[in-house]
C-alpha cells in the first residue's frame, strides 16, 4: 500500500513497504510522470525543505539517475485509475 507522505504541486513523497519514491511530473506539455526511489534521509529532508532544496534534491536525483544510464525524462510511473496523480 502506498502512503503518500508530503504532497506538493506535482511532487509527493511516497513510502511503499519500506522504501521511500519520489514522484514528479519532468513533462513540459503533457504530463510525464516519474517515481524513482529515493533515501529515508531524502525524503525526510525534501518533506521539511523549501522550494530551492527540493529543487536540488530533485536535480541531484535526475543526475544519479544519469550516471545510472536511465533517462530521467521518460515516464516510468501512472497513476492507478481512480487515483489521483499527485
């Protein structure tokens, strides 16, 4: 069951079992959904951060992604019917 931890416009912070995801729209004209696993340490951090430390969570994320040869602008994440995006 997902548990939907902090909430933001097009962001959340989900714990899944026991790990923690962030999931984000990275589309510009349509919605491109994204959730990629992210440290406890993170999302604690990206829960209790402002508008620029989310940011640079987010941007480091799509970097870490990078190095791990995933494209991070590709969707790898829709929501369940019935369930809201975020």
């Amino acid at each position: 069951m997902t548990q939907v931890l902090y909430e933001c416009p097009e962001m959340a912070v989900c714990k899944i079992q026991s790990k923690y995801y962030l999931r984000y729209n990275v589309g510009s004209h349509q919605y491109v959904w994204r959730q990629d696993e992210i440290t406890e340490d993170e999302a604690i951090q990206f829960s209790k951060a402002n508008k620029t430390i989310q940011q640079e969570i987010l941007i480091n994320l799509q970097e870490k992604l990078k190095k791990s040869y995933l494209n991070p602008y590709t969707q790898n994440w829709k929501p369940s019917e019935g369930e809201a995006p975020i």
